[in-house]
C-alpha cells in the first residue's frame, strides 16, 4: 500500500496547488511514517499526448492486429491505473487553467478510463484528496461566476465516476498578490489562503484519525 501523490503544475516552484497537497501529505506520513509516497508530476513530466487515443482504439482493435503504439499506449494505460489502484489514500494538486481542467491531468484521467472497465470505481470508497485552485474568483456572485469548467469535472470524475472518498480543498484569488488590477481583492485573498491552508491541514488530521 501507499499514498500516491499527483501534481499537474506546469509552475512547480511556485505551485498554491502543491502547497496545499503538501500540508495533507505531511499530516497523512506523520501518522503513517513506514507507508511509502508514490509520485507523478504531470507538469514536469506530462504523458504523451497521443497516448489516450491509441489506448482507446487499441481497446477496440483485437489483440494480434494492434500497432506498437496501441500496443505500448495499452501498457501505459494498464501501469497508471495499477498505481492508482495500489494506493492507499489519494493527493491530487490541480490548478485550474484557461478556465478549464488542465490537460496533462486530462490525459491522465482518459488513459485511467483506458486502462480499466468503462464506467470502473477504481476509487471506490478511498480517502482521496483534491487540492485545486484557481487564479482568479468565480464564487456566486462575482463577474465570472460559472467560469471555472474545471472543479465540476473533477468531481464528477473523482466522486461520481471513480466513486471515491473525496474531500476538496479550494483556493481562490492566487493572482491578486502580482497581478495589476487585483489590487483591492489582496485582503481577501490572504484571507482565502490561510482558511485554505487550515482545510488542508484539518482534511489530513481528520483522516488519518479515522
């Protein structure tokens, strides 16, 4: 058994997703010292981008008449869905991007659907933790409410189709401290940060005292 850690940052020095990922994993090793951390970093390391497509029609093709590339795509699909499943409990750090889920987790979230039975739970009821965050805000309300396509993906993907224990933790506002034009949200998104940090730290207490 593990923890499997997945970050998607294409920032990994300065990654507000990461941060928060952090926090829970340190809160989930301090009480499982000897449970080893299994690490993907699709920002730094991302999948091919051609992989899904020829696991999908590798899946459709029978097995003698398969190319290399669905033969290999198939072999890639099947190992990240083993590692998923090996988990013990599940980090996920995704940032949104250009209002949308970004497409290095994407990729691994289609190869995941590849590499298993369409439809499979293969969270099914497994402490899995969603840190995402987002550069702006789309809370009810503001100017861009509805704007983030992202957050509603992974849920939907994590808690309804992979049936998983999930417990998400937000951030919003990350930008205001650099960026021009944001200056009068700053207050907020301190504020917004630290309450994010202290969900991060409590969903990691929470479940490792389960």
């Amino acid at each position: 058994m593990s923890l499997f850690r997945l970050d998607a940052s294409i920032l990994p020095g300065t990654s507000a997703s990461a941060e928060l990922a952090d926090l829970v994993e340190s809160e989930w090793t301090a009480v499982h010292p000897d449970v080893p951390v299994v690490r993907r970093h699709l920002g730094t390391d991302p999948l091919p981008a051609d992989a899904w497509a020829h696991a999908h029609t590798g899946n459709l093709t029978p097995e003698l008449d398969r190319t290399p590339a669905q033969r290999d795509a198939l072999t890639l699909a099947g190992s990240l869905t083993a590692e998923l499943k090996a988990a013990e409990a599940v980090v996920l750090a995704v940032p949104l991007y250009n209002f949308g889920v970004s497409q290095h987790f994407k990729t691994w979230v289609d190869l995941i659907i590849a590499g298993s039975p369409l439809g499979s739970p293969v969270l099914k009821d497994k402490p899995t933790f969603l840190a995402t965050v987002r550069g702006g805000g789309y809370a009810p309300g503001t100017p861009r409410e509805g704007w983030d396509h992202s957050t509603p993906y992974l849920k939907r993907i994590l808690a309804d189709v992979w049936q998983a224990d999930l417990v998400v933790i937000e951030r919003e506002l990350t930008l205001a401290a650099a960026s021009p034009g944001m200056e009068h949200l700053r207050d907020l998104a301190a504020e917004l940060h630290t309450k994010a940090l202290a969900a991060a730290r409590d969903a990691g207490r929470e479940t490792t005292a389960k």
